[in-house]
C-alpha cells in the first residue's frame, strides 16, 4: 500500500471505517501543497475527518493534479458519510492515475456504503488488477458479495485473504457467516473459534458461535455463548443482535 494514502478498511461486522496509518508527504519533494496535505494527513489519523477535508482541499487549491490529495480527501469524506462527495474525490483520481488500485479500492467502499454492490464489485476487480495481493480487498470484495447473498462468491474472496493475511480475525469471522448462510455449521463453529482464539474480545465472534453451536445441537453450549456474547457485545453497535441474542437464549432455556 502506498504509504501517501490513508486507507480504510470495510467491515461488514462494525459500523465504524477502520483506518489504517499514513504519515508520509506527497511524493515528489517540497512544494506549496505540501504542509496542507502534511496537516491533512494528521487530521485524518486524529479523527479530525472535517478538518481533514478542509485541509486537503488547501492543498489542492495549490496543485490541483496531486492525486493523493483526491484520494484522501475522498477517505475522509467516506467517514462523513459523504458518499457521493467521495466518489466525485476518486473518480478524479481515477482521471489522474487511471491504474491507482487505492483510488478503485475506495470508490469500491463508497459504492458499497451507497448499496451499489455491483459497481463496488467492478471497482474492486480493477483494484486488484493493479494489486492482485492485497487481501482487504478481496476481504471486502467477500462482504460485498455476502451482502448480495452470493454465498459461494464471498467464501472464494474470503479464503484468498486468509492465503495472504492468515491472522486475520475480521475475514474469518465474516467466513463464519458465510459458511452459516450456507448451511455449514461445523465450519462456521471453527472459524469463529479461531476468531475468539485471536482475540477474545471480538464479542460477534460468540453471537456466530452462539448460532453454530444451536444449529449442532449443542444446546448449552449454545447457552453460554449468547451469554458470553450479552456480556461483552457494544450497547450502541449490537443493539439488535443483544436483542436477538435475549430471544435465542430465552428461547433456548424454555426447551
């Protein structure tokens, strides 16, 4: 990944974009644009995602071809929610470096935030004809396709991070729920025992173990789980699935 950019990845288990660092300049030495960007760039890894606009914007106010500029100005506006803003960042980024696989890579996230799955889908292609190894972006080329219920597409898409990124609890708990749509419990089961031996504070991990193990059989063990899942899922962020998980587990203790 170029280290110019900010990039996010999109988990389909959390409603936050996650950020990965960036703390170079613009390529190419000292130029007029270079502290706006430099300020932007500190923004976007603060959280700061409005100043961060403002601030790329100066920087492209004084070189107007600086594609990183686009591109992370586009990044901060996809954690505004400003989707249509961040496409019209990466479509003239697009225009700039026609072959930036950073540049699809985020207008695939902002279809994807926009619902328009098939043009994530197509941008996430290119993406990885210009990246073929990048593993968050066959992991979210998978969520998009989990979210089309193409069950089979995104297992493919999932498997192939995990070659490149084996560590990765996200991908295996979003193959979870793959293998959990298709009907493959016991695979699911294992997955999101991996996740929960990677970190034992991924609490969706335990509500996909919760549903393997009720899908098995295994009642009590199924029990626990949820509880475990009641105790340390987020309030804010897993209002419906504690909710679901209350009604399984109620469910499960009047058999």
């Amino acid at each position: 990944m170029d280290r110019n950019l900010i990039r996010i990845a999109l988990a389909l288990v959390f409603t936050a974009l996650m950020l990965a660092p960036a703390l170079a300049a613009p390529a190419g030495g000292p130029g007029p644009a270079q502290e706006p960007f430099r300020q932007g760039m500190a923004a976007l890894n603060q959280g700061n995602a409005s100043l961060a606009v403002e601030k790329f914007t100066e920087a492209l106010q004084l070189d107007p071809d600086l594609v990183e500029a686009y591109i992370n100005r586009g990044t901060a506006q996809l954690k505004l929610e400003q989707y249509a803003e961040a496409v019209g960042d990466f479509d003239k980024a697009l225009e700039l470096a026609p072959k930036s696989s950073e540049a699809y890579y985020n207008r695939a996230l902002a279809y994807s935030r926009s619902g328009l799955f098939d043009k994530a889908l197509e941008d996430y292609t290119q993406a990885l004809k210009y990246a073929p190894k990048d593993w968050q972006t066959y992991y979210n080329r998978g969520n998009a396709y989990l979210d089309m219920g193409k069950l089979h597409e995104a297992l493919k898409d999932y498997n192939q991070a995990l070659k490149l990124h084996p560590q990765s609890p996200e991908v295996l708990h979003n193959r979870s729920l793959a293998y959990l749509h298709l009907g493959q419990a016991a695979q699911a089961l294992k997955d999101s025992q991996a996740v929960l031996t990677l970190n034992p504070n991924f609490s969706r991990a335990y509500f996909s173990q919760a549903q393997a193990l009720e899908k098995l059989g295994q009642k009590y063990e199924a029990m626990a789980a949820y509880r475990q899942f009641l105790k340390s899922a987020n309030p804010d962020t897993d209002a419906n699935l504690l909710k679901e998980a209350l009604e399984r587990l109620k469910a499960l203790e009047g058999k």
